[in-house]
C-alpha cells in the first residue's frame, strides 16, 4: 500500500510543478485571448534572475521570488504596451488576435532567448538548493520537488479564490465571459489587460525561480515549458484555474503510473496519447465552463 | 469572397502558365550557382511549398494547424526506411501520399477542434508520431536513427524540391478557383451557415487537410536526403510547423502570393541576419517579426495585392 | 501600390546582393577557419560548454605567439564562425557556405553526433579533414570516410573500461538506465556485451525518453532489486536528475555511474560537491594528469572564468593540436593534412593519439569519479590519479 501511495505522491509532485508552469499562461489567454508562446522564455527569465541573485548575492531564492515576481510584471506591463496593446485594440475578432499574438509571440521568443544568450551565455547554470531529502509517513522525498509542488497548489487556489472573492477577480471573470457586455457596465480594460498579461509574465517569473531550484537551467529551456503549459491548459480547459491544476496532476499521475506499469520509454507516448484521447473526447478540455 | 465564380475561373489559366514558366527558369539554378546559393534556393523553395500547402487548407478555414512537423516527418522517415529498396523519386512520392494518408486519418477525429485547441492537438498528434517511431525503432529495430548512404546529388534534390514546390502552387490555384475552395471559405465564415447551403463541411474539411499534406510529406521524403542521418528529433523538429505557420501568417495566409514571396523574404533575411550577426540575429529578427505584425497586419500581401482582406 | 511594390523588390534584392558577396578576406595573408555551431537552441549548451570555447581560446593562443606556421611563415588566424540554431539543415547550409563560397582554408567540426554525421558527405567531396571531438558511435567510425577523425572513446571501449573496473571490485550486479538516442543505446549494446564478458549480471534495465522530469518510479524499482552497481547511460537532463531522485529516495549502490554530463563542472555546483562524492562517470583528464593538461586548465580558466569539463573539452583543445600540427608540417594542403593526420602518433594534452581508419586506438576507456570536488581518474591504474572510492559513501 505504501508503494502505491508513493507512486501517486510522485506523480503528483511533478503535476504540480506542471500546473505552476501552466498558471500564467492560462491566465493570459483565458482573459485576452493572448496566445503568448513566449511564455518559457520568460519563465527562463525568471529563472536566470534567481539564479544570478542567489548566486551572486548568496540570498535564499524563496526570498528572492517576490522581487522576481515584481520584476516580471513591470516587464509585462511594459510588453504589453510595445507588443499586445496594438493587437487587443486593432484585431477585429477574437482569432485574429490569437493569431497576431502566436506570431509576436515567436519575436519575443527569439528576442528573449538570444539576450539571455549574450548575457550570460548558453552554459548550463544551476544551484544546490533544499536538495535533501524528507521523510513523510515513511515515504522520501527532495524538499525542493515539495517546496514547488506546494507553491503550486497556494498559487492556483489563490487565484481561484482571488477570481472568485475579489472586485478585480469579478471584473476579470466578467471580462472572460464576455468582454464588450464588461467595457458597457464600466470595466477598465485599458488598465486590466496590463495588469493581467503583468500577472501572467510574474507567474512564470516564479515558476522559473521554482524550477531554477530542483532543474538545471539553460537558455533554451524555454520552448518544452511553453509546450508543458500549452498541453497543461488545454487539458483543464482554456481559462480555467483549477482546470489547469487538475491537469498538471493528471500528466504527473498518468506519467508516474505510466511508467510502473509499462516502462519509461512510453512516457512521452502515453502523456501525448492522453492529451489527444481527452480532446477528441472533449473539445474543450476537462473543465470547460 | 467579393470576386465571383468567373472571375476567379478568368485568371486561373494565366496563374498556371505563370507557375510552370516560373518553375521552369528556376530549373536551370543549379547550372549558374555554388553549393551554398543553391541550397538557400532550395530552402527558400521549402519553405515555399510548406507555406502554400499550409495556406491552402488554414488560409480560407482559420485552423491553425501545427502538424506539419508531423507530415514533414513521416515523409522523411519514409525515406529513411525505403531509400534502400525504392528509387530516390518513388520515395518522395510514398512519402507525399503517407503524409496526406495520415493527415485523413487524423482529420476525420480532430477536426471538429476550433482555435487553440485544433493548434495543441495537431501539436500533441506531432509529437505522439515522433515518440511512437522512436519507441518502435527502439523496440523493433534496436536503433535511434538511420543512415542514408547513397544520397542522390544537390541537383536532383533541387529539381524535386521544385518540381514539388509548382505542383503546391497549381494546386493551391485550382483549389482556390474549385468548388472545394468555396466550401472552404464558406467554412471559414460561418461553418453553420456554409452547411445549411449544402456544404458537406466535415468531407470538405478532410479532403482539404488530406491534400494539403501530401506536399509537407513529400518535402521531408525530399529534404531527409540531405541530412546522412535522420533520426526522429530532428526531422519531427516542431520548429519546422512552427516556422511555416510564421511565414505563411506573416506573408497572408488568404493570400496566393503572399506565403510565397513571405518565405523567400524571411529565408534570405533569417540567413543574411545569421551570416552577419552571428551572435544577435536572433535579437533582430525578433523585433523585426513584432514590428511586422504590428504594423503590417494585413501581411507582406497587403503590400502588393489589391483588396488583401484584413485577417492575418 | 506601385511604390511599395518596387520598395519590396528592391529590399529583396539587396537582401539577395549581400548575400550573394562571399566574406571577404580580411587579409590575405590570414588562415582562415570556419565552423557552425550552437550558440541558441537545444545544442547549446553542450556545444559552449564543451566545444567553441576551446576554438575560440586556441585561436587567441595561437595568435598571440605570432599565428600559424605555414611554409616557414607566420599567419594569423582567422575563425569564422556561424550559428547553426541547433537546426540540421542549416549545419548542412553552412558548412556549404564555407566550403563552396568562402572557401576557408580549414573546418572545425559542429557539435553532436547528428550534426556531423550530416557534413560528413561534405568533407569527403571537398577534402576538408574533420577531427570531430563531440561525435562517437561505431555507426560514424563504420562509414569509413577517410576525412572523418573521431577523437573521443568509442562506446565499447568506455563499457569495456567500467566492466573491467568493476570485476576488479567484484561487483556482481547491476541494474542501468538509457536514455532513448543514438548515445544511450549504443552505450548500452556496447555495455551488455561487456558485462557477458565479464559475468555481470544485468538485473534490470529501463530506457527513457529525453525531457524526462521524473525518474523516481524507476529507480525505486531497481532500488527494491539491491544491485551492487547503478549505470546511467544519460545525457545532462538524466544525469541531474537520476543524481537527485536516488538522494531523495536513498538509492546509494556500491557504485553509483552515469554518463554524459557527470565531467561538466557544473554537475558538481549544481548538485553540491558533498552529494557527488563518489559518482562516476564517463572522463579521462583532470589537472592531475599531465603538466599539459594542467596548463590547458589554468589557461581555460583564466579565458572564460570557468573550468572545462573533464570529458570532450580536452579532446576538442587535442583535435585543433593535431591540426596545428598537421599545418605546420605539411602546409594547407587539405589532402596531406589528412594523409599526415591519419598516418602520425600524435603528441597532445591527452596523452598520444593515433588514428586507425576513424578511430583514435590510443586512448583507452576510462573511468572516472568526483572526489572532494575533483573528477579524477580511477581506472584503468596506469592512468589513475587517485584511488577509486569504493564502495560509494552514502549520499550527503
């Protein structure tokens, strides 16, 4: 019995490294439709910047996430005001600015990528943090994976609850569900799509200072975590939160047990043959409102 | 849709002659250029084909599709496991026809997908193919990749590459000008609409997608040639879907000409920018792509096609 | 309308006119070396940990003591270098560009064993020697291109090393993982004749596919199964990973082996110095084994503020001392550079390399293994510079 509990628990622990990749991204496109590809690499930034301070500065990352998370969401406002604002106003429908968004989305790609390239390199980087091992009710685990995996669960409930407690959760979901019938009861979107395409780039700023302390990191580590979350939203459902969470752990799940039963070599098979399975069975993810 | 059925018929002939007069001056490129110039030639004609068979099913429809990767692939593979018994030609035909065989197979279950979820399947269905090949050859053959010995010259790698790029572009013509072409654009309007007025959407959809993939698929047969060793990283690269997605939006995907002159503007341009700056031209071509979507949404067609329509 | 036509069409043009000039020779009298190579994308970051910055430091070098010796003369030398975004066609495109273009006077080999396989052809049908440090496989030596040099250990001699290693421990069992490529599986096959040869017996074995972010219902499998050793055929991602998750799950074999990435200096900052005591892994140099081994180090060091790794690296600095060499001895004619590179013993910062059709016979397989924070040398005892640790202490 145990074994299986353990089995579970590890397929859990990295669904939910999973679903912390997928968060900002889904709530970018669930609100704005914006299809922001680049969201690895921006996930990657975060990464570098924890890694530069923690190595540099000798500070702890968890600390350093919140002036991470900070620096990220200035970055996206700005983003948002050279690249996206022009797309949200001028697209004539909502394809069209998914489209638009997929290919400013690839420059920024290349954009990001290449200047962490010339800043520090194409070297692997990394650092030893919380890499030991912790007993619970008989089980090991590496306190880092733990640590992600909670940071996981707190920040899609969080946004849960912000979405559904909160004034500016209400003007978000109106805005999902219908965003001229929110601009005619008074809702600043010119103000909101900022701050929420800001959130989005601070969420995956976070999931890079996570990721920075289980993985090694490398300026093209990117483009698998923008496919990790684009596979993990869609699986929840577009614009759904706690979507994106389930989905994370199912992957974990899938793969875990996956490969106890069959072997690892079919990982990759059998996550892409479940993703394929859920959507011709439900075009619209497992979650979809 | 504001030109009639006529019109369109008017200038299909004269399309057509322009393609093969085209084709047939290209051919004689490998007489007047170096290895180098020639294969940048060759890549701009890829890219051609790629784009135009990708605009040909997603322009009209606004699907968005990533799985030429995936046809790309199973063309290359095609090669990789017959080039030893089949002529150089007949593989790149097998390999046009796997591709448009795979692509009515997954056509008939995912096409009823709109937006970001057709784009993540096409994806997830790419890369499933690229893990199931590794696994088979893994498990049947104890192998990660395969090599190919006698690859035919440059030469006769460029003419089939021409030879498949006219043909993308005649059918890209005539899909325009048929009854096909209208069911499709239909359905790109308004698919409900499209079907109350007799369109058998699901069959159109298919038969387009399918069609649209057989070029894609005789590119990788063509291309895996080129490469000595194919292994299923490299010719399944998403990167091959994602830059003919990038081309044919950038170039107007409603457009004819504009994923044409799209792919040999950014071939030349990502490789004059790779050559000059060999350690930022990613850096430039980044801005140059967001300052172009920004202020040419219309696409590179807009620029010379009267009425390009404004859809990206 | 018509004024933007004619803009795009001259754009097109100029695009197509300064494509069209070849590279200039800066000067004449300059040597001039090109190569492709990853600077962004999934190659990256092996081939700028292990690959161009040896290029780049050997042509300072050389440089600096006055250039090239070629007839008697001294010149310069002039590296062009392209990136090839981790993208097969554009290796190929490349290396065309420098071959039948700009004409360089010599190349220096892309990163990977995919990449070179694929400039292969090129090399034989423009008679440009390659001496290819990042590539191995049996596959790539059997082609039998007489252009093509493959410096590093082939699989089987590395397995036969660590079998050897192991029957002089009388290690009896082993379970291993491979990571589902062209490496892991030849490292494999090779590693399953080996240890039939010595009666090792392979208790369990599981593959795995690349991106893998979990590795933990694996290895506790083999963890219930007590092997004497645990091998990991992998590459850097499997290696960091199967290195923490044995940690976490206390998974400690009498020997603890995993293959690509381990002799990265980076394997031991990133896994802690303390938690690697006692790994092994595919090496064969170290500061230690040789005075020109150590200078290579110091000057690596001092160039890029970092230390190389302590596999390829060295066999990449050994690959342009065999070209320097062959220049200076026979000119920059490519065909006897190629006739004196295939037929010397030659002397470099690995200890003296003869090549037999493709393959260098006189390194032999080695085994290394991190000690308080060096990778050194264990096996084979000739070539030691340490003790090899044995059993591997537990994880700290």
């Amino acid at each position: 019995m145990g074994f299986w509990l353990e089995l579970a628990a590890s397929g859990l622990i990295t669904g939910g490294i999973y679903a912390v990749v997928a968060i900002g991204l889904n709530l970018q496109y669930g609100l704005m439709r914006i299809m922001n590809i680049s969201h690895g690499e921006f996930l990657m930034l975060g990464a570098y910047l924890t890694w530069l301070a923690h190595t540099t500065l000798k500070i702890n990352p968890i600390v350093l996430l919140p002036g991470v998370a900070v620096t990220l969401f200035l970055v996206g406002m700005v983003v948002y005001r050279l690249c996206f604002r022009r797309i949200s106003r001028s697209a004539p429908t909502v394809e069209v600015i998914e489209a638009r968004s997929l290919l400013v989305g690839f420059g920024l790609m290349f954009f990001v990528q290449n200047a962490v390239y010339l800043a520090w390199g194409a070297d692997l980087r990394g650092y030893s943090f919380m890499a030991e091992p912790v007993d619970i009710a008989g089980a090991r685990f590496m306190a880092n994976r733990l640590l992600v995996f909670g940071v996981a669960v707190a920040a899609s409930l969080g946004l849960l609850a912000v979405l559904r407690w909160t004034m500016i959760g209400k003007a978000v979901r109106a805005m999902m569900q219908s965003p001229t019938g929110a601009q005619l009861v008074g809702i600043d979107t010119s103000t909101l799509h900022p701050v929420v395409f800001g959130a989005g780039l601070a969420l995956a700023g976070v999931a890079g200072g996570l990721l920075s302390m289980v993985y090694e990191i490398s300026p093209s580590m990117g483009e698998p975590y923008t496919v990790t979350a684009l596979i993990v939203i869609t699986l929840g459902g577009l614009g759904s939160a706690i979507g994106s969470l389930l989905g994370g752990f199912l992957l974990g799940l899938v793969e875990a047990f996956g490969m106890h039963f069959t072997n690892p070599s079919l990982k990759m098979v059998l996550s892409y043959g479940v993703l394929v399975a859920v959507l011709i069975a439900r075009p619209k993810g497992l979650f979809a409102r | 849709m504001s030109r009639s059925t006529l019109t369109r018929m008017r200038g299909v002939p004269r399309a057509l002659t322009l393609t093969v007069v085209a084709g047939a001056l290209l051919a004689v490129l490998p007489w007047l250029l170096s290895d180098f110039m020639l294969s940048l030639a060759l890549s701009c004609l890829m890219f051609a084909a790629l784009a135009v068979s990708w605009s040909m099913f997603c322009g009209p429809t606004h699907y968005l599709s990533l799985a030429t990767s995936a046809f790309f692939g199973l063309g290359a593979y095609v090669t990789a496991w017959g080039l030893e018994s089949m002529p150089y030609g007949l593989t790149v035909l097998a390999g046009g026809l796997v591709g448009a065989a795979f692509a009515a197979l997954i056509g008939v279950a995912v096409l009823h997908l709109r937006g970001a979820y057709f784009a993540v399947i096409t994806f997830g269905l790419t890369e499933l193919v690229l893990h199931s090949i590794t696994y088979v050859e893994k498990t049947m053959f104890e192998t990660a990749g395969r090599i190919i010995s006698d690859a035919p010259e440059n030469a006769v790698i460029y003419w089939t590459v021409l030879g498949i790029t006219v043909l993308a572009v005649a059918t890209a013509i005539l899909v325009r000008a048929s009854r096909l072409g209208f069911a499709l654009a239909g359905i790109g309007g308004d698919e409900e609409r499209a079907q109350t007025l007799g369109v058998n959407a699901r069959r159109a959809k298919v038969l387009a997608f399918s069609l649209s993939a057989f070029f894609p698929g005789a590119l990788g047969a063509a291309m895996a040639v080129r490469w000595t060793y194919i292994e299923p990283m490299s010719v399944f690269n998403p990167f091959i879907g994602f830059q003919t997605v990038l081309i044919a939006m950038v170039g107007g995907a409603q457009t004819l000409l504009g994923p044409i002159v799209s792919s040999v503007f950014f071939s030349l341009l990502t490789e004059f920018l790779r050559l000059r700056f060999p350690y930022a031209f990613l850096l430039v071509l980044g801005i140059l792509l967001v300052v172009l979507v920004l202020y040419l949404p219309g696409g590179l067609a807009s620029l010379f096609v009267r009425r390009a329509r404004p859809h990206a | 309308m018509k004024r933007s036509k004619s803009f795009m069409g001259i754009a097109v043009a100029l695009t197509a006119a300064a494509l069209l000039a070849p590279v200039a020779p800066a000067a004449a009298q300059n040597v001039r070396i090109g190569y492709a190579i990853a600077r962004t994308g999934p190659w990256a970051p092996g081939a700028q940990v292990t690959q161009e910055p040896n290029y780049i430091m050997w042509a300072e070098q050389v440089n600096a003591a006055g250039g090239l010796n070629v007839g008697g003369k001294k010149r310069k030398i002039e590296l062009i270098g392209y990136d090839d975004r981790s993208n097969m066609e554009t290796v190929v495109r490349s290396y065309e560009k420098l071959m039948s273009s700009d004409k360089v006077d010599l190349i220096l080999p892309p990163w990977g064993t995919g990449a070179n396989f694929a400039i292969m052809s090129l090399a034989k049908k423009y008679h440009y020697p390659m001496l290819s440090c990042t590539a191995t496989g049996r596959k790539l030596v059997d082609a039998k291109n007489p252009y093509f040099f493959a410096l590093l250990q082939q699989p089987d001699v590395m397995m036969d090393a660590l079998a050897e290693y192991m029957v002089a421990r009388k290690v009896k069992t082993a379970a291993v993982i491979h990571v589902d490529e062209l490496f892991g599986l030849e490292q494999f096959t090779s590693l399953k004749s080996s240890m039939a040869k010595k009666g090792i017996k392979i208790l369990e074995a599981k593959s795995y596919p690349l991106g893998i972010k979990d590795l933990s219902p694996v290895l506790k499998d083999m963890q219930a199964k007590k092997p004497d050793a645990f091998i990991g055929l992998t590459y850097p991602p499997g290696t960091f990973l199967s290195t923490g998750q044995a940690k976490a799950i206390g998974f400690n074999a009498k020997i603890f082996y995993l293959a690509v990435g381990t002799a990265f200096p980076i394997y031991r900052d990133k896994m802690g110095a303390a938690t690697v005591e006692g790994v092994m892994g595919l090496g064969t140099w170290n500061p230690k084994t040789g005075a020109a081994a150590k200078a290579y180090f110091d000057a690596h060091v001092k160039r890029w503020k970092k230390e190389p790794d302590r596999w390829a690296s060295a066999f990449c600095y050994a690959g342009l001392e065999i070209l320097q060499d062959a220049v200076e001895k026979v000119g920059l004619d490519r065909k006897k550079i190629r006739d004196y590179i295939a037929n010397t013993t030659h002397q470099t910062i690995i200890g003296p390399m003869r090549f037999k059709g493709s393959e260098n016979v006189s390194t032999p397989g080695v085994v290394s293994q991190w000690q308080s924070g060096e990778f050194e040398v264990v096996w084979p005892p000739q070539r030691a510079t340490s003790a090899a640790l044995f059993p591997k202490p537990d994880w700290k």
